[in-house]
C-alpha cells in the first residue's frame, strides 16, 4: 500500500524506500502499489495531536477492511505489523482480516521455511538485547545525530558540508576521508577531500554512507600518515607521499545509511574465550577491512568458527561502541575457492541465481536436431549481407560471446566500405519481458578470473547472439564510406542486418597474418577443409582486410590522438588453469597492434551511434561521459616524472598525452608503464548518464578526446548496449509514421537506470579485481621461493613512504609495500658480504628516494624507478620478521625483494613483498617481453605519427589550393575567424623547425 511505503520512507531512510519500491516495480514479483490515500472510502485524515505511526498503521488497517470488502469476503487479508498495540486494538476486530506479528505469520503461513525462522529469530534476538542494552547503559560512546532538518539547513547556510564516507582500508581505524558531495563543496570553496580523523569522528557512520560534515578550526587540521602499515597497497588519493595538513572535520549525521549485507568470521576458539562467557553475544570481524567488527547474537558461534558468514547491521546507537546485527546465513568454509569466490560475489552485492524458468520459457529453441534458423518473414526487414561481404571476427582465445565482427571492402567507385556488425540482442530480448528485466538488474556479465556470470542466458549470449563463424545471425550494422586515400568519412548509415561470418580469428593469429607469419594459418578452422588453390585466394583476402582495417585504425587513432586521447596503462592479469582447474601460470596481457585495431573500430561504432541517437532523442539519449580528473590526483605522477628529469603537464587531455609520450626512458621500456599506469590511476570513472539530466558541454569523454560517445558494441554483456541499440532502431524509424517513443525511457527514468548500471559496473570491476588478487595469492601460497624459479621476478620502485617502498612486478601484475624498518624499530643494512641484517637506525626519506643509516653510520638507498628482484613465498601472518633474517643481501640503488603470501583467518590474504637481494632480476621470458612490447609501441607510435602527418600534409595542401583561388578572385584569404588566424600565425612562430632539419 502507499501508506506502507511511506511509512518505510519515514521510519527507515530512502534507501530502503528505495529498494522496497524497486521490489514491486519488478514484474517478477507481481506487486501492485494501491494508492490507498487517493481512494475515496480509504482514506483517513490524521487527527490532532496523533503521531506519524498511529496515522500510517490506522489507514493501513482501514484500507484492508475495504480491500476485504471489496473482494465480497472471498480472500483473506493479512496485515503484517510489530505494532503489538496495533495487534491488541484490531487483531479480533474484523473477521477475515488478521493482524499479527511478522513471527506470527511465518508460524501459521510458512511453517517449514526453516532457514527463514532462523532468520527471524536472530534478528528479534538483536532486537531484544538491543532494547535490553539501551535501558542499562546510560553513559555514551558517541554523540548523538543532530535531527534531520537541522542538517538540511546546515548543508543550505554552509555549515555542514554533504559527502560519502571513503574509510580507507589500509588504516581503518584512524583516517577515512568525506569526498565532496553537490553544491555544499562550492560553497566552502574546498578543493580536496575532508579528513575524518580517528573513530570518534566517525561517529558511526560506515563506509559509503552520505553524511553531514562540520569543519574543525584550521589549527585543529591533520594530515595524511605517510608510512606503510601492514596490509599497504597502492591506493587512489590526493597527496598520498605527503602528510601537510589537510581540511579535517568530523561526522554531525548521517543522512543516508547504504548498508548491505557483509561477509564476516567468528573469533577463534581463544579470542572467544576472551570476550567473555557469554557465548551468545559475539563480535564478529567483517572481511573488508573498511567495516567495524558487529556484535550479533547466535548460539552456533562454535560451529561457524571455521566459516564465512553473512550478517546485517541492524542498528548502532550512541551508547555502543559496536554497530549490532544479526545473523543471515553460511556462505562457506574459510580458504576454500567457492566460498571465497561466493564472498566476493556477497560483498559488491552481485546476485547469480539461475535463470528462472519462465526467462528460459521466453528463449528461442535452437538444439543439434532443430537449429535455429533465420525467420523468412524477418529477411524483408533486414539488409542481407550473407553473400555480399566478407565479415570475420577477431577476440580472446576461448571467447564464446562474440558481439561483434568486422567488414571491408573495396566499392565500385574505389572507395572503402567499412562495416562494424554487433549482434542484434533486442531482436531476442523484448522490452520489460521477463528477460529484459534480469538483464536490467544484472546491468553486465561479471567475468571473475576463472569463471563468468552472464547477464543472458547461454542460449543467447553463447549461440544465438554470438556471431559465430559459418551460421547465420541477425545484427545491427554500422557502415562508412571511407575515401580511398584519406580515410576520410564520406556517408555513414545504420539498419538491421543479416551477416554470416566467415571467420571466427583470435587475437594472435590476426597479428600472425598482420605481421606476415602465415605458420598461424593451421589455427584458422575455416580454411583447413578447402584445397590449396583456394585457400591461397581466401587467405589472400582475408589478409589484405586485416592489413586495410589497421591503415584505417591507425588513421582513425591519429585523429583522436591529435585531439588529445590519452594512451593509459592497464594491468590485466589472465590466470591459466589446467584440465584440473588447478592454477598453472598468470599471464599479462601482451599488447598487440591487432587489439587496437579492434578497439578503434568499436570506438569509431560508438561515436557515431551517441551523435545519432542525441541528434534523435536529445533530452533522453544514454551516452557515456569521462570527466576530467582531479588535478591533485596528478601530484604523485609529476613527482615521479621528475625523479626521471620528465614533466607532467596535466592542464588537459592533449598536454597530459603529450607529456606521457615524451617520458620515455629508451633504456627502460617500465618507466613509461609505470607513468601511465599512475596517470590511469588519477582518472574519474567514466560512467553512463541520460542527457536530459546535463548540460551538452558536460557530454565530452575526456579519455578519448570524443565529443560524444556511447557503448553500442557489446549488448550481450552489457545492459547500456541494448538500450543504445532500441535508440538507435528508434532513431532509424523516426522518418516513419511508427510511434519510436512508446517503448523509450523518459529522461527521469534513464536516468536513475544509468545509476543502477554504474553502481553495477564499478561492482563488477571490483569483483574482477578480488577475484584476480585471490588467485594471484593461491598461486603463490605453497611455493617455496628458493626452489621454485616461478617464485623470482623483476620489480620496480614506484613510490617512496617513510618506512619503506612500494614496488610493482611486471611479470605478475603485483603492487605491493616492502618494508625498510621492521616492527621492533630496526632497519636494513648491508654487511661486507652482502648479506643483509637488521640494526638500530634511522631512515631519511628524500622525495624521490630513501636511505636507512645505521648508528654506526652504515646507508644503503633506494631510488624511483630502481629494479628490484623478488621471490615469491608463503609468508602467514603472525610469523615475525626474524624468521627473513639472513635472507636479504642489499646493495646501493637496487635491491633484491621476497613476495609472501600473508595470510589471515578475517580478512582476504594479500601480497607482501620482502627485500632480499640488489640485483634486478632478468630471465629471457623477462627480456623476450619488455623487448618486444617496446619494439612494438614504438613501430606503433612511428605510423601513428606517420599517417597523421600525411593526413595534415594533404588537408594543408587543399587549403592552400582554396586560398589561392580565392586570392586571385577577391585578393583575401579565407578563415573561419580572426581569432583563429592569429592562433595559427602563433602555433608557426613556436615550431621547432631544427627538428625538422635534423630528422
């Protein structure tokens, strides 16, 4: 009913509202929202001087004994409530009508739901100790929350500042930081985050809560800690190297709770005996470090010692210094793969149940016996392009999903046909179907590192809707025009298609056949079954389209780069396993030229679609923007630079991609990784949004240097993709006499859809992330270091704390913290033989190195951008430092390095690296690699370069051919403004025409 929502707004926050209400918009539940306060025999005015509560259970009651009596009597109802006043005053009032408690209806409705009643027992358990606690302590933890109208016009004058809880995980306990939330930043003319120092600050706000901040006096200000701690990684934040003091304030509210379920352990068999005897209230530690240990009620603490454990926040009040919860439900045994794996899924809050029957009811049959097969009624609607084109795709190897392939031609005129073909998903997935419904709520296929959950059922996303090579499949195809010379786009047009590909190719074997290596042809399925004669000719096209589709990219790629599209450094680590599902390596990804061929097509698709769907539906098109980055976000990677004699100019996406192409040590090929990878670091996320919801000069995606831009490219593992591509098929029929706009989104509604899919998105990323950290730690976890090869690889220095270094593994894409100065306040030394001990000292950071002295003045120091070794080894957490004693050699600038495992019974293990010796670690794998991904940037960036020139050659000459005509007609040249001509007379003054002369 209305009032019932209301009343969950009122009692429990918008949050709560929220999902209640997303609930019932679900079709899968069946709800109806009966607007009980706009019936006329239902609704109730609220008498003087009665309460919220008494008003919404009175009209709740009310409206079930008329929905009864509408009903002639033939269908009971039930009224759910916890009121025990509501229960006594109209429990036995109306006959047909019961009220009762929560308890009560599970007892007489759902008696063998047994897992439920556990649930509910639990949490009237919290409740009860709860209510029992706040009638003892009267003394409080922490303050109280100032109302919420007090807020509100706090956060209107500028006293309280609005923002979301950012704990930060490496030091929980002391520092977490508030990131400014709407217009209450601009009005206190802050430029970086507001430090929340110390738990009492907190005042019980927990991470991702939005909240109201007041500012402690300027003298009052902390700074950052800059040292290592123990579970230290890289992380996002302005001014990490620095501790100067910095806006620092504390909590005054909470104005929305985004509490979710979290995954916690049981204290072991000693912790539980020193909490006391009372076994059934326990304090349980969550496995993200950024959460409180919760206080719940259960008699199974025992028995779940051993195990991951779900709970729910119910409540934290001033007078406790825990938040207290309940118990929900057992999600594995702690170490094990599928329980590790199942905690991840729990805490970024990604459901993969099942595909429900009745989805599966709406899928199209397509078995061995009975193929699927196009629809002739369809083929009339549809450009047919089976036996006109050569189309071929190109993706990972073991990629089932394939959403899309490319075309070339050559036309009659000799121009190009360019042609990117993406699977037609919506053909298949009606609007607000049952389908398109879990596909909305799953937002994207989660691909962890040894397993994916997909946003469609397999019959789609693995068969039909996968352009597989050799079958028929329905598409939406996008094609070009392109001049013959320049690339130059001539006409673009968009329609459904009917394609069969010809060739299902994966990355490597495309680069084979770019690279002229025709050994890979044998990996080519497609050409084995054809005679020799044939082949040759199949061979030679299908060459001589991936040899053009690279000219275009590189063009293409040209272009944005002149217009200041970054170039930035990802680590992707792919973790092969063997037949057992045992993990065998972790295999970065090698960068090849093919990968950007692909990726400047896609990119080229979604440009074009975001202009056409906003030139269609300009107040409700989904595109996607990238907003600049924070400028402080840039201070480590300036820093960096300079460590290598490079500067960073960040002003803007052009001068930030400029300088990263200039920082190039040509002796150490990492150097400009690191830097790039630092500069991917400072980003803003990139996220979706509807562009009623902002103004047109907001639209542009900064990493690309596009205007406007979209995902179009991949609808079956994207939600975004397929409504671009109902956009789009809307947008071709506009001309039409059908009515496009019915089945859209309106502004409002696409808009929080586009906050659904980001939330989803980064959820997915995170999982991503996890999932990877968790296998690169089994990977190392039983190896032991000094027999196992594997165990020791090249590193680099790429941040100086104030007790130690953070370095980065290439081979394993590993970032981790390698101490200098070990808990008992000793630091590194080396001896004479090179052996490395540790003594009474001091260290000395500098901003670009650090050096550990010792009392008898013995120094060792460690530089950015130094090579390390290092060796890989369980190391469980609780052994000391003593135990690595005689195992470090270090010697001036570079060192050698120890990567352990650290081990924990709460908390997800991490990497922990350890120094060891001075030399920096090479073997031919390592050489073999670092020499080719330079060889190939740099062939890469040559042609790059080359085509843009070229293409500015030819673009001045036509210029120059205009102008002169038009000075001999009318003596005057022609520009498009004043401004601009005196910008080029400037941009000529600056060249740098000695490197011209040089060259």
């Amino acid at each position: 009913m209305q009032t019932a929502c209301q009343a969950v707004h009122h009692q429990r926050g918008r949050r709560q509202y929220n999902r209640l209400r997303n609930l019932m918009k679900d079709a899968r539940h069946d709800c109806i929202l009966f607007a009980n306060e706009f019936q006329q025999y239902c609704y109730l005015p609220r008498e003087r001087g009665e309460s919220m509560e008494k008003w919404q259970t009175r009209s709740i009651y009310n409206a079930a004994v008329w929905y009864y009596n509408h009903c002639l009597g033939q269908l009971p109802v039930v009224m759910v409530t916890e009121d025990e006043d509501a229960i006594r005053e109209y429990g036995g009032e109306t006959e047909g009508v019961f009220v009762i408690s929560f308890k009560n209806y599970l007892d007489n409705f759902w008696p063998d739901l047994k897992a439920v009643h556990e649930l509910c027992d639990s949490i009237l358990q919290s409740r009860r100790e709860r209510e029992c606690e706040s009638q003892e302590n009267n003394g409080k933890e922490y303050p109280e929350h100032l109302p919420t109208e007090v807020l509100e016009a706090g956060i209107k004058s500028g006293r309280y500042i609005q923002g979301v809880l950012n704990v930060n995980k490496h030091r929980a306990q002391m520092e977490a930081f508030v990131r400014l939330q709407g217009a209450s930043g601009k009005e206190t003319d802050l430029q970086s985050d507001i430090l929340i120092h110390g738990t009492k600050a907190r005042n019980r706000a927990i991470h991702g809560d939005v909240v109201a901040v007041e500012l402690l006096l300027q003298h009052e200000w902390k700074g950052r800690t800059a040292s290592l701690c123990e579970n230290d990684t890289e992380e996002k934040a302005p001014g990490d190297t620095c501790s100067e003091p910095m806006p620092t304030g504390r909590v005054v509210g909470i104005i929305q709770k985004n509490w979710r379920d979290y995954v916690v352990t049981f204290p072991s068999k000693e912790e539980s005996q020193s909490q006391g005897k009372n076994a059934q209230k326990i304090l349980v530690t969550p496995w993200d470090y950024r959460i409180p240990k919760i206080r719940i009620s259960t008699q199974q603490a025992e028995a779940l010692q051993d195990c991951r454990v779900i709970v729910r926040i119910d409540s934290w009040d001033s007078t406790s210094v825990y938040p207290n919860g309940h118990f929900v439900r057992v999600l594995g045994r702690i170490g094990d793969l599928e329980g590790e794996t199942a905690v991840i899924l729990v805490e970024n809050s990604i459901s993969v149940a099942p595909f429900s029957e009745v989805q599966m009811c709406e899928m199209p049959s397509s078995t061995s016996e009975n193929p699927w097969n196009v629809n002739p009624e369809e083929e009339p609607k549809r450009i047919d392009l089976r036996n006109t084109h050569l189309i071929f795709s190109i993706d990972p190897k073991g990629c089932e999903d394939v959403d899309d392939a490319l075309s070339i031609r050559t036309l009659a005129n000799g121009n190009l046909e360019l042609g990117v073909h993406i699977a037609d998903v919506t053909h298949f997935v009606a609007i607000n179907s049952y389908t398109d419904i879990e596909a909305r709520a799953r937002a994207t296929t989660y691909y962890l590192a040894d397993r994916r959950y997909d946003m469609l059922p397999s019959i789609l996303s693995a068969d039909l809707c996968s352009l597989l090579s050799r079958v028929e499949r329905y598409a939406v195809s996008v094609m070009w025009e392109l001049d013959k010379k320049s690339y130059e786009i001539l006409r673009v047009w968009y329609n459904r298609t009917i394609i069969q590909s010809s060739y299902k190719l994966v990355y490597e074997v495309a680069q084979g056949l770019l690279d002229g290596d025709l050994s890979v042809v044998d990996d080519i399925l497609e050409l084995k079954e054809l005679d020799e004669r044939t082949r040759q000719q199949k061979l030679e096209e299908l060459v001589w389209a991936i040899g053009k589709l690279t000219d275009i990219a590189r063009c293409v790629r040209a272009k944005r780069d002149s217009c200041g599209a970054l170039e930035l450094e990802g680590i992707e680590i792919r973790v092969q396993l063997d037949d057992k599902k045992n993990i065998h390596d972790l295999i970065p990804k090698q960068p090849l030229e093919v990968h950007e061929t692909v990726a400047e097509c896609m990119i080229l698709a979604n440009h074009w679609v975001a202009k056409m769907i906003w030139e269609s539906f300009p107040h409700h098109a989904l595109l996607r923007q990238h907003p600049p980055p924070r400028q402080e976000f840039f201070s480590e990677l300036r820093e960096c630079a300079s460590a290598k004699g490079f500067s960073i100019d960040t002003r803007s996406n052009k001068a930030l991609a400029d300088s990263l192409s200039k920082a190039d040590d040509p002796l150490d090929p990492t150097v400009n990784k690191l830097l790039r990878s630092m500069a991917t670091q400072a980003m803003s996320n990139a996220q979706y949004f509807s562009t009623g919801s902002c103004p047109e000069e907001e639209f542009h995606h900064y990493g690309l240097a596009l205007d406007k831009y979209t995902h179009f490219t991949s609808p079956i593992r994207r939600y975004a993709d397929i409504v671009v591509h109902r956009l789009l098929m809307a947008a071709t029929l506009k001309d039409t006499k059908v009515d496009v706009t019915a089945n859209l989104f309106s502004s409002k509604d696409l808009e929080e859809l586009c906050r659904h899919i980001n939330n989803r998105n980064r959820a997915a990323q995170h999982a991503q992330k996890q999932s990877t950290e968790l296998f690169q730690c089994m990977y190392f976890k039983d190896k032991v270091s000094e027999r196992d090869e594997r165990c020791t690889a090249d590193g680099v220095i790429y941040s100086i704390r104030t007790n130690g270094v953070l370095v980065f593994v290439p081979r394993y894409g590993i970032k981790g913290a390698a101490y200098l100065k070990n808990k008992e306040g000793l630091v590194i030394s080396c001896q004479s033989d090179g052996s490395c001990v540790w003594k009474p000292g001091s260290l000395q950071r500098f901003q670009n190195r650090i050096t550990s002295t010792t009392v008898a003045g013995e120094s060792v120091t460690l530089s950015l951008f130094d090579h390390i070794t290092v060796s890989l080894n369980k190391f469980t957490k609780g052994s000391t430092r003593a135990q690595m004693r005689g195992k470090i050699t270090l010697c001036t600038f570079v060192s050698k390095v120890k990567i352990s495992v650290q081990s924990s019974r709460c908390h997800p293990d991490t990497i922990k690296l350890e120094i060891i010796s001075n030399i920096p670690y090479k073997n031919t794998a390592t050489e073999l690699y670092q020499k080719n991904s330079h060889v190939l940037k740099a062939d890469l960036v040559k042609e790059v370069t080359r085509s843009a020139e070229e293409a500015q050659l030819a673009q001045e000459k036509q210029n120059v051919e205009v102008i002169r005509e038009e000075y001999q007609e009318y003596c005057q040249t022609k520009g498009v403004s004043l401004y601009q001509l005196l910008e080029e007379i400037r941009d000529l003054a600056l060249l740098d025409v000695s490197a011209g002369n040089r060259a």
